[in-house]
C-alpha cells in the first residue's frame, strides 16, 4: 500500500517540477559562493616577490607555488619569455600581474577555483582604451590658484594634490600653484600645522583656498614626571636628541654629544684630556653655592655625573659617563624646566638628563660595525717656544729686575733632580733644540664599534664592543 502511494508521487508533474528548481538553486548557491569565495581570496591574500631579470613564465611559476593561484594562457599569444624585475612585499595579486605585464597589451580575469585567465588585448579593444585615455587629456585644463591661511597670508609649500590620483604640485613663494587636471576632480591641500581642505574644482579655472589652523595638534597631552601637560605649554622645555642627532660630530662622550645639540644646554669641556669630565649646565647657573650639575637617567636608573675618586699628584679624574659607548644611545631627552623635580625632586633641580640605549628589535640577527682610523699633527709648529738665545736674554732680564745678577746655565743645571753633567754658557748658546718637535710627533688613531642584536616576542638582547 505504501510504495503504491510513493510511486505515484514520483511520477506526479508537480513533484518533478519542484525537484527541478530545488536542483536549480542548490546549483546556482554553490556557483554563487565560490564566485564569492574566489573574489574575497583574490582580496585578501598578499604575495610578496622579489625577482630581478626574470622571465614572465618563472613569475608565474612562483605564484603558483606559493599560492593557490593557476595561470591559463595561450602559448604563443602571450609573451612569456619577457624579463621582468618585480620588488613587491604584500601585495595583492592584481597589483602583482598589473606590474608584471605593464603595457604589455593583456587582459586578465579571475575565475572560479583561483583560475586566472590571461588574454590578449584585441585591436579593437586597445583603440578604445586609447580613445577613453585621449577623451580625458581632451578633457583636462590648468587650474591656477592660491592658498592663504585665515588672516590672508600665503602659505609657501602647500601640498596640492588631485585625490586618488598621483598627480600634485606645491605652492611658491607667494603661495599660488598651477596644476592640470581633468574636469570634475577634487583636489587635497594639505600643510604641516593646517587642516587638510578637499576642494571640488568644477568650471573654474582660477581659485583662491583658505586653510585653517589645526589647534588639536597643540593641545595633544604629553607625560611630565608623573602629570601631564598641552604639549603647546612645554614645547620649549624637553629637546630631544636620536641616535642619528647624537653621532654627527663623533662624540668621544655622551657628554660632548649634547655640545651644540640641544637649546639652552652649556657644555664646558676640560683641559681636553680622554675621561675628564665636562661641565654641563642647563639653562644656565642655577646655583652659587650648591652643585650645578644636572641629574643623569640611564635606561631609568639615576647615574652619578662627578668624577670616580679625588686627583692626586696633578692627575685628572675621570668621569663615570665617559665608560659609556656613544654609539649604544637611542635617544637622548633634556627636561630643563621646573616639572622634572616633580619626580626626581631637589636633584632635579639643575635639569634632568634621560638616556635611552639601543636594544634588540623583533627579526633576524643584526650586526653592525664602525670603523674609524686616521691620523693628526699640529696645523701650526711654532706656538711661541723662545730659543736659546732670547731665553737666556729674557731670563736675564728677569734676574736683573729682581737684583739676583744674571741667569747661569750651569747653575741651573745642577739644581735638577739627578743632574751629574753641566755646560757653560757657551755650549748653552751653541745648543738650539726645538721643543715642539720633541714633544710631539704625528699622531694616530683607531676606533671600531661591533655590536650585534635581536628581538623576539619574549625578549630582546642587544650586545656591544668598543
């Protein structure tokens, strides 16, 4: 009774018909998706390549292998044995085959599955690219302008640009520009400390754009000690130094690298010889009785700036900053107003010193080296040595004044600490020795800086030698 019943509904004309269109629209469903998947893989996936004097067929090689993608094309139509250079890093693949092909003449289209179709352009086809690019030369027109700020005055600089296209030019002196453009565009005018204005330019060919100033940027909040400020309230209060700032005159010291670097800071430097210590003052003398040293932060730990131990015998101290490697600093930040003793209190008074050290970066290995060599000599010998002659006169003259007779060679001699010979006053006049090139000779110098760093999600390692 029951299969009687389900033979006769298979064989019904309605049945058959709704079957037909549910069949239909499953097929036309999973057509649909994998349109939507092919589209939303070509959108999302980013190839990276880097090919020098490679032919197209090894190009597409290589994204094949390292994609989903299948090139179809027919072999003799395409040119495939053409040598590109390509240096792209996640790009899509449209960018890839725009590059790749350039104006080659091809037309490419992707299918279903990561199919890519490549074909070539027909005559009638290239024409009416051709006929489009001309009708919009045709189409374009100059455009002169200017661009003032809100009380009228030229802006000189100014970046004027056609939005969407690479096409701009930059105001002169007196702030005007001239462009060609096509007609209908919208044009981007953008300066530093000014709002960017989007202007559609529609039939006029002459127009004058007013900019506004963006206060934002002044208001922004920046960290002092441990409050914040506008950054508008201590812009002149914080100079800040990088690496590349920091090595321009080859400091021996952290000390000597802020010699001319950083407003309203003083570098005093000693008696010239490695490891002494240099004065620093920021802002000027701050003090009469107490130290005027400013307060050092390395890497967040306060550093001591006097010498390591008293002199003794005429020796120079040396300074604890200069065991440091000009060449490990990151950056450098000078605090020189009141809100750095907010933090750091009474030592912060003379102004603080934040010193920041390079460290590991997230990738590969990185080695770097600095050498440095040379050689140096005296651009002027004679300072001012007397010979032997107008020194025996001038010592003469001095003993005289002073009623203690003439100067004697030989007496002199003897007063020295383990002198056992003597000459008289003739030998003396008939010796000239010249001291300044005793003393000195042509120098030489050698410096090489190796250091070695890496960074990984769970730390960073930063090594150097000097």
């Amino acid at each position: 009774m029951n299969f009687s019943i389900i033979s006769r509904l298979d064989t019904s004309p309605a049945l058959k018909k709704i079957v037909a269109i549910m069949k239909l629209t499953t097929l036309g469903l999973i057509l649909f998706t994998l349109n939507i998947s092919a589209s939303v893989y070509s959108q999302q996936t980013k190839l990276s390549l880097n090919v020098k004097n490679t032919s197209i067929k090894d190009v597409l090689y290589q994204i094949e292998s390292t994609s989903d993608y299948r090139f179809i094309y027919e072999v003799g139509k395409i040119n495939v044995d053409r040598k590109v250079s390509i240096h792209v890093k996640e790009k899509t693949i449209d960018y890839i085959l725009s590059n790749v092909f350039g104006k080659e003449g091809v037309n490419y289209e992707i299918t279903d599955h990561n199919l890519i179709l490549i074909n070539p352009i027909t005559k009638k086809k290239e024409n009416m690219i051709v006929d489009q690019m001309q009708n919009i030369q045709q189409q374009s027109k100059y455009l002169i302008g200017k661009v003032t700020d809100s009380s009228g005055v030229p802006i000189i600089g100014a970046n004027v640009k056609v939005k969407g296209v690479s096409m701009g030019t930059v105001t002169d002196v007196n702030g005007s520009f001239s462009i060609k453009i096509p007609s209908g565009t919208v044009l981007q005018i953008s300066y530093i400390g000014y709002l960017t204005k989007e202007v559609p330019v529609g039939t006029q060919n002459n127009v004058t754009i007013q900019l506004l100033e963006d206060n934002q940027s002044l208001d922004e909040v920046v960290v002092v000690a441990y409050g914040t400020q506008k950054k508008r309230d201590v812009i002149g209060s914080i100079a800040s130094l990088n690496s590349s700032d920091v090595m321009k005159s080859s400091p021996t010291s952290i000390e000597s690298a802020l010699q001319g670097m950083a407003s309203g800071v003083q570098v005093n430097t000693g008696d010239g010889i490695p490891g002494a210590p240099q004065q620093i003052k920021i802002r000027g003398v701050g003090s009469i009785s107490s130290g005027t040293d400013p307060l050092w932060i390395i890497d967040g730990i306060p550093i001591q700036s006097k010498v390591m131990d008293n002199s003794i015998d005429g020796e120079t101290n040396q300074s604890i900053l200069s065991m440091f490697n000009p060449n490990d600093v990151e950056s450098i930040q000078v605090l020189k107003d009141a809100a750095a003793t907010s933090i750091y209190g009474s030592r912060g008074s003379n102004g603080v010193i934040l010193v920041t050290t390079k460290r590991g970066k997230k990738g590969a290995v990185k080695i770097s080296a600095d050498i440095k060599t040379g050689f140096s000599n005296w651009e002027k010998t004679d300072i001012g040595y007397a010979n032997n002659k107008d020194y025996i006169s001038i010592m003469d003259k001095a003993l005289t004044n002073v009623g203690s007779g003439t100067y004697d060679v030989s007496s002199t001699i003897r007063n020295l600490d383990g002198a056992t010979e003597t000459m008289t006053q003739e030998e003396a006049l008939q010796t000239n020795t010249n001291w300044a090139n005793v003393l000195s000779r042509t120098g030489s110098f050698y410096e090489s800086n190796v250091s070695a760093s890496q960074g990984t999600d769970k730390g960073n390692s930063y090594l150097s030698l000097k």
